[in-house]
C-alpha cells in the first residue's frame, strides 16, 4: 500500500485562508490529472487570530506536527493590529524556519504575458531570476520570536547579524545547483552573490565562502554585487540577472522588489527549503482588508504550491508530482498568455474564485 503523502496545512490569518483554499484545489486537480498519489492534509491553526482567542501564536504540538509531515504548506500570518506587548507582530512561522533549518528562501521573479510590466524596457518581459534569500541567519537571526535581542531600558536595542559557515556553504552549494538546473532548461547558468562585504565582517566573510565554492560548479558563471547596486540592477536591467543569492534580510527587501517589477506581491511565490523539510508560502502579506471578499490574487500561493509539488518529487523519488507541479505552470503561462487571468490586483475583473477556475480550465485541457 502505497504511503501517504502528507502536508502541515497552516492557513494563517487574512486571505492566508483564501488562497490557501484556492491552492489546495489546484495542486489536488493537477495531481489527479497526472495519476498521483493524493494528499493528504493535516490543518494546523497558527497566527494572530489564534493568538488574540489563547496568546499562543500555533497551536499545542503545531510545530512537532508541522515537522512530522513531508511538507508544509502556509497561506499568510500575522495581523497589523495585533501585536506582542513587545510591539512585534504574531511570526510562528519564523520559528518553523529555525527549527527545522529551512535555510534556502527561494523567491522566483518571472514575468508573464499580459501582466502589468512596471519597466517600460521592452526586455522586461524576458524576466526570469531566483532571489535566494539565507532564511535562518543574518539579520533575522535576532528577530523578536527567536528572543535573541538585547534591550537596554529604553534607551537602546541591539540585534545580532550571524552568518556561519556551515549554512552558508549549504547555501551557496544550494545556489550553484538551482543555477545548474535552471541551465538544463535553457537559462542563463549564473549566480551572482549579493552581499556589502565592502563595509561588514559578516558580509566579506559570506562573499569569502561564496568564492571558495564557486570553482566547484566550473560550468556556472558567478559574480558579486553589493545589495545597493543591485537594488539598482534590478530597475536597471533585470533581464541580466539569474541566481542571486543573498543574507535574509537583504533578500527579505529585493524580494519584495523582484515581485513588485512582475505585477505585485500577488505573483510572489516561495519555497523555504532545508536539509529534511520544506515550508510553501506566498510571499505577500495577510491584507486582512479585503479577506474573505474574493478579491485576493491566488497566483502567489497556487505557484507555491508547484513548488511543493517540485520539492515533493525530488523528496519522494515521484516524478507524477513534478509533472503535476509543471501542470500548474503550464496552465499559469498560458492563462496568461490567453489573456485569459485578470487579477482584481491589476486592475481586472477577476477575484480569486474566478482566477482558481481558470486555472482549473486549464489544467483540464493539458
């Protein structure tokens, strides 16, 4: 009998619910369609709305079940007005992210036909990076949820920017090998490290591994940036750009940026990816605003959910996944290049149900 596949469902806070719904309809119909075995999901309540009904941010044994399962799929969490007394908001999922090491964000930034293009370059559509985003360290090693920060009275606060080694050539290793595939399928085969090793230790000593690494992917072409003159390369030119690998926070700020050069944050996928777990979220936030009112773009969580789909094949030797998760691009790609998927976040006149349906169209037609 044929093990179950299962997944930590965490559909948070806002439209993390909608989306989520909308992604699990997705992935179950592209699975079905390429002979797969079924998922099966384990709901976890997690998030400000927990927190605000019993102060804790997951519920008991969430985290231990999250790590049981052979991934975690995640919609949004987190509430603007709902805070700790320390002013921070409700963040369960960070540590989800250290304590099972899911060091490598990966942020895809692509373009599709007939998405709003923000550049007026014509070579914008031809957009097509991975920002890596390092997930356990840098800066985020010291945000609140972890307890690592120091507060002195109230006259100052330090937080601890930490970059090791052994997560750094994970890292990297990580980068390199995305690059590899990326070539396989025609792309550009090149990791540029991201970094300001011109001013920090930590930095000049993310950039040191970064080269000891590079040599053994000869196939590969690498280079640096500092973090500003990337920010600036991502207005400037793009379309140049491949694998960018990068220290949390900095990745935290260009992702932002990557998505927001495509459509919006509604087009932000990500996979968090370790030795032994993945965790799958859009990378938007919760916009409680217009949760529930079929508004929300699914496309972020719904791409999420093809890389999980991705991430599963390779975890589980199960190609019918991989298929499944190219299914879900496939049909993305030619909804939009149908003019078929207008988002209410562009300014069409789909909501999230509609945008779902389409998709499901499409699968349907593969």
């Amino acid at each position: 009998m044929t093990r179950p596949t299962t997944i930590a469902l965490i559909k948070g806070d806002g439209i993390g619910v909608d989306v989520t719904d909308a992604t699990t309809v997705i992935v179950d119909a592209a699975i079905k369609k390429m002979g797969g075995t079924a998922l099966t999901y384990q709901p976890i309540e997690a998030g400000a709305g927990l927190y605000q009904r019993t102060g804790l941010d997951i519920e008991v044994s969430g985290e231990e079940r999250a790590g049981d399962a052979d991934a975690i799929l995640l919609g949004a969490i987190g509430l603007p007005s709902v805070r700790r007394p320390d002013g921070t908001e409700i963040a369960p999922h960070l540590r989800l992210r250290d304590r099972y090491g899911l060091y490598a964000g990966v942020r895809p930034v692509k373009a599709y036909p007939n998405a709003p293009q923000r550049l007026a370059d014509p070579r914008a559509a031809g957009i097509d990076l991975i920002i890596l985003r390092e997930s356990t360290e840098g800066l985020f090693y010291s945000a609140a949820v972890h307890g690592r920060g120091e507060i002195i009275g109230d006259s100052e606060a330090r937080d601890i920017l930490r970059i090791t080694r052994t997560t750094t050539e994970k890292l990297h290793n990580f980068a390199f090998r995305l690059a590899t595939r990326r070539k396989e399928r025609g792309g550009k085969g090149k990791v540029t490290c991201v970094d300001k090793a011109n001013v920090f230790n930590s930095m000049a000593f993310f950039r040191k591994i970064f080269d000891e690494i590079a040599p053994m992917y000869p196939s590969i072409d690498h280079d640096h940036a500092y973090v500003d003159a990337q920010a600036l390369n991502l207005i400037r030119q793009p379309w140049e750009s491949d694998v960018l690998v990068m220290e949390n926070m900095f990745g935290d700020i260009l992702s932002d940026l990557g998505g927001g050069l495509v459509g919006g944050m509604g087009m932000a996928s990500c996979a968090e990816i370790g030795d032994d777990h993945g965790l799958f979220q859009p990378a938007h936030g919760t916009a409680p605003d217009i949760m529930g009112q079929d508004k929300a773009n699914p496309l972020a969580a719904i791409l999420s959910g093809a890389l999980m789909l991705e991430y599963l094949a390779e975890k589980l030797d199960d190609e019918a996944y991989a298929a499944a998760g190219q299914t879900i691009n496939d049909a993305v790609e030619k909804g939009f290049s149908q003019d078929r998927i207008r988002p209410m976040e562009f300014g069409g006149d789909m909501g999230t149900k509609a945008v779902t349906k389409e998709i499901l169209a499409q699968i349907d037609v593969a």
